[in-house]
C-alpha cells in the first residue's frame, strides 16, 4: 500500500518532532503494510511555509535512514497545500512540491468553508496541467453540512481529474461523527478515490489504516476498498491517470445520527 498523505517528515511542520519519531512512524507504516509514502508537509497553513529544497533534502535522508537500518518503506515527496489566494502563483513560481514532482497536488480546503469560485479554482489547476487530490473534504464544515457539495463538484469535471482523499481517523469515527458520517456518504456514492492516513506522530495521529480499511471495504466492497490504497495512489505517484468512474448518487443525504449504526 500507498499513504498519499503523512507528516512524517521530522521538524518541519506539526508532524514528527525528530528523525527518532520519523523512524517509528516508518516502523509503524511497515507493520500496516506500506510500502511506501508521500511526505506531505503543510505549505500555508497556519505557520507553515514549507521549502521545497529543505524537503527534498529531509526526504533524502529519511531514505537514507530507512535503507540503512532496513527498514523497507520509501518515503517520496510532497506537500499538503493550503487553498489560499495566492496559490495559483506559487504553483506557477514553483515553490509547491507536487506528489512525486508529478502532475497531482494535494490540497486542502480552509476548515469552516468551501471558497466562492471553487470550481473556477479547479479549472485554472486543470487547465495549467495539473490535477488536484483533496484532502480529507470530510473535515471540511461547510461540507459536513451539504456533502452533495463534492458530488455536484465531481459531476463538473472529467473522472480523475479532481480526486478524494478521505482520512482514516474520519471513517473509524476518532475524527467525531460529523466527519464519520460524511466519510461514509462520499463512499457509499463513490465519491471518495484514496485512503491514506495524514499521521502526524508515533503517539497521537499514527500512520494505522487497517480497521479504516475494514471499514471502507464493508460500505465499498473489497476491490475498490484495494484501489484506494493500492492502485489509484501508485497511479498518482506514477504520473498516470486515475482510471476511475463518474460519481453515482445513491443516498441523497448524509445518514442521520441513528443511520451512523446501520450499514
Ligand atoms: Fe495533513
């Protein structure tokens, strides 16, 4: 498995503190099965104004570490990327590290609201050669309240083009049950693409997937369930297109309290 999203790498953003905590998280990540991961550390987020030199120096040595103590996990570049004005001009000056410094940026919504123009947003990113991963829409407020918000998004743009990225934490409920319960709406409507763990350390957000994964594979089946961390994540990774289908609408609203028990 891929974990598109992690803040494993250590003392430059909210994730690991040092490179002992990165190397525990990279143990954990073995034992859960992945083989590899994109470090994704916040740029305009709150304080954090990642460099690209400085990751690629720290996704080097993190390797380094991991080769010499055999540790079998590679950690690739990336960045998790705050929706701010200016973004389109960062992206255009080169100082966002793209997935893999391939065609996919992961990005992130501001956390109470979706901006006015985001679609307009979306076709500017597509139309500069780019396609975008969205980080964990479950989380977002405005979405939790109108989640239709995503399907009528993804309705707009060709399948593939615009992805999203769902969190662990959110579909085993530890993210609270609004972002539970809009997780599961994006899966039962096929409007979630990846799976991935966005840890931030060995203690409090580790890189664990495996009863999401149960989870995503009792609403979605097994075989999508395995896209979402296999094949649509070394797809991204690899530059290639996501070859998936238009979203369908099956459940018009999100599940009321109660509905949260049943599947
Ligand atoms: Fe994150």
């Amino acid at each position: 498995m891929i974990d598109l999203h992690c803040h494993i790498l250590p003392g430059i953003d909210d994730g690991a503190q040092d490179p002992e905590e990165a190397l525990e998280m990279s143990r954990m990540a073995v034992d859960e099965c992945f083989s590899g991961i994109v470090a994704t550390p916040h740029y305009g987020s709150g304080k954090f104004l990642s460099d690209i030199n400085a990751v690629n120096r720290l996704v080097v040595e993190l390797n380094q570490e991991l080769e010499a103590r055999n540790i079998k996990l590679t950690i690739f570049p990336g960045m998790e990327v705050r929706l701010t004005a200016d973004v389109l001009g960062s992206l255009s000056t080169g100082k966002i590290l793209s997935i893999n410094q391939g065609p996919y940026v992961l990005m992130e919504l501001p956390i109470a609201l979706v901006p006015a123009g985001f679609e307009n947003f979306v076709r500017m990113v597509l139309e500069s050669g780019r396609r975008l991963v969205l980080a964990h829409p479950e989380k977002n407020l405005e979405i939790q309240r109108h989640p239709e918000i995503i399907y009528n998004l993804l309705t707009v743009f060709d399948p593939g083009d615009l992805l999203m990225q769902i969190t662990a934490d959110s579909v085993t409920g530890d993210a609270g049950l609004s972002a539970l319960s809009t997780a599961k709406y994006l899966l039962e409507n096929d409007l979630a693409h990846i799976l991935a763990t966005d840890a931030h350390s060995a203690v409090e957000r580790p890189p664990r997937i495996s009863n999401a994964l149960d989870v995503v594979s009792s609403i979605v089946g097994n075989e999508r369930a395995n896209k979402m961390v296999k094949d649509w994540p070394r797809d991204i990774l690899a530059g290639r297109e996501v070859d998936c289908d238009p979203p369908r609408q099956r459940t018009k609203k999100r599940k009321s309290f109660w509905g949260l028990f049943r599947r």
